[in-house]
C-alpha cells in the first residue's frame, strides 16, 4: 500500500522558517516562522509583513496550505531603519519622529520652539556646511540609519552706554558695552 506525499518548501530570506516538508495528499499545512523581526545591524531591521506563494496570511503561521500537489510558502519581508532625534544642546527640547520608520519613506521630525534660544537648523549625521533644514519641522528620507540634530543658539546681545548720556554735535562722548 502507498500513500500520495507532497512536499511543502518554505522560503524566507530571514529568521528560521519551519514546518517544511512531506505532507499526505490533501491534508493542511502551516508555514511558520519564529519571530517577526530580525536584527539587520546597528540601525537595521527587517519586519515580517506577510505570506505569498501557495501561503497567505499576515501572521508569524500561515493560513491553512491544501497539500494536493507540492507548495511552496514565501515569507515577504520590508526594512526599517531607526532614527534618532534630539537637539544640540542636548536635552534642549523634546523632538518628535524618533524611532523605526519604513525604508523609502519620508520620516517627519520636529521640534518647538524653546524659550531664550533661537532655532538654527538641522543637521543629518554630524553634517557641516549646508544644513538639511531650517524649518521646526520637516522630513529625514528614510534610505538608511540617521541621526537629525536641531541646533538653537542663545541669541546674541549687544549693550551700549553712552557717557554723557546726551550729546550735541561735535562734543565727544564714550560707548562701552558687551557682547
């Protein structure tokens, strides 16, 4: 006596995909993963959205697979990329949009502004020159891991004295003061 076998291939460019193999005809199988996200490196990762193939389903186990001819379950995966927000000085404001954005997308980020300091500009990974912004708020594309720093300055001040406080033309006076 033989019994008809298919095989289930499941494919998955990251974690360790399981239940693969020979499954009696038209039986159910479930492609499965371990976990649905995977370190990429330092700023990196990849995200697990969803099955394709003979598969479907969004979950880390596939919906059911009918096994009436042999499968194959593929494991589609996006990147994310981590940015990291804050202000020079540091602590000066609390900034928003750190934090995983999707690779391709336009990240916002922003910041207030903060009382006795002006807001210069923004600057992506330790940049010099030609700032990424001058606006409180605007856009990281998100192609890799970033680092985006407001810069504020406290504004400058200039004080004068005049002696003698009042003048006619001609007579000579004396202006001191500080920067």
């Amino acid at each position: 006596n033989y019994k008809t076998q298919y095989y289930l291939t499941v494919n998955s460019p990251y974690d360790t995909p399981g239940v693969g193999g020979w499954y009696d005809k038209d039986t159910y199988a479930y492609a499965t993963l371990q976990t649905g996200i995977v370190s990429g490196g330092t700023g990196t990762r990849y995200v697990f959205t969803d099955w394709s193939g003979d598969a479907n389903g969004t979950g880390l186990t596939s919906n059911p697979i009918l096994m009436n001819g042999p499968k194959t379950a593929t494991a589609n995966w996006m990147t994310q990329y981590y940015l990291t927000v804050n202000t020079y000085p540091l602590g000066l404001d609390a900034p928003s949009g750190e934090g995983w954005h999707d690779s391709g997308t336009n990240a916002p980020i922003s910041v207030f502004t903060v009382s006795g300091y002006t807001f210069q500009y923004w600057y992506l990974d330790g940049q010099q020159g030609t700032p990424h912004s001058t606006s409180l708020i605007t856009t990281v594309a998100m192609n890799a891991p970033h680092t985006a720093t407001a810069y504020y300055k406290l504004p400058s001040t200039i004080s004068l004295t005049c002696t003698p406080a009042s003048i006619e033309y001609g007579e000579t006076t004396t202006i001191s003061g500080s920067i």
